[in-house]
C-alpha cells in the first residue's frame, strides 16, 4: 500500500464514517514547507475501528505516524523563520517515520519495505514512495 490512498470503512460504535488518508507523506523541503504550514491541522487521521480482512494494524500505525508528524508540524509552523519551520519540520518527519518503523518492525507480520531499510536509505525509501502533492487536504 506503499504511496497510496488507504480507505477504509469503520464501524465505531453507532456510527459509520469513512477514512482516507496518504501513506506516506513527502518530505518537507522548500518547496513543500508553504503548504505544510497553511493547512497544519486540516490533515487529520483518526484512528480506524478494527474491520477484519485488512491490514487494519499496519493501517493504525500508519495513521498514528500521520498524527505525529501532524502534531510536529503543528509545533514548527508557529511564528519561526522558514529556515527554522524547514529543519523543525524535517526532523517532525523522520522522527515519526522512525516511530513507526520501531513499531513495525516488532510484530511479526509483513513489514512496510521501507522500515526493513537503515538511516538515510529508510528516508530516501519513504521519499521515494511518497506521492506529489501530499500535503493538500
């Protein structure tokens, strides 16, 4: 599921609501670092209900990964020079990754390929599988 749209229909309770979130996200950099900013907090994704015949906990992870880097983000955007935003952003960026990969890699199951990587060649994975444009609501 590596650089694409991941749907999901939940069942939480009474309610029925559909997920759809982006895994992963680009890296920020200078180009993307301006969008990152505008809608910090219009990213959400909220943890899906367990629905049996998915990768629902791979899917979990990966939204709380989101999540992180969203709350990074949040923390960075506020009121710091673009070059600051930039490098605060970055590190909110693979420190989630990094989180995520730890968490994978614990479970016994098929783990997302980039985790199986080390370092800069983890990030360049991820960077690699990440669709364009990743940042637009």
């Amino acid at each position: 599921m590596e650089g694409e749209r991941a749907t999901l229909q939940t069942r939480g309770g009474l309610a029925k609501r559909k997920l759809t979130f982006t895994f992963p996200r680009e890296c920020p950099d200078g180009r993307n670092i301006g969008i990152i900013c505008r809608y910090v907090g219009q990213r959400k994704s909220d943890p899906p209900d367990l629905r049996p015949g998915t990768n629902f906990k791979q899917l979990l992870r990966q939204a709380d990964a989101l999540q992180r880097m969203e709350d990074a983000y949040a923390k960075c955007c506020g009121g710091h020079n673009r070059w600051t935003r930039l490098h605060c952003a970055l590190a909110g960026w693979m420190n989630s990754l990094d989180q995520y990969c730890d968490e994978e890699l614990l479970v016994i199951t098929l783990w997302y390929e980039c985790c199986k990587l080390w370092g800069n060649k983890r990030f360049d994975c991820f960077t690699q599988a990440a669709p364009s444009r990743s940042y637009i609501p």
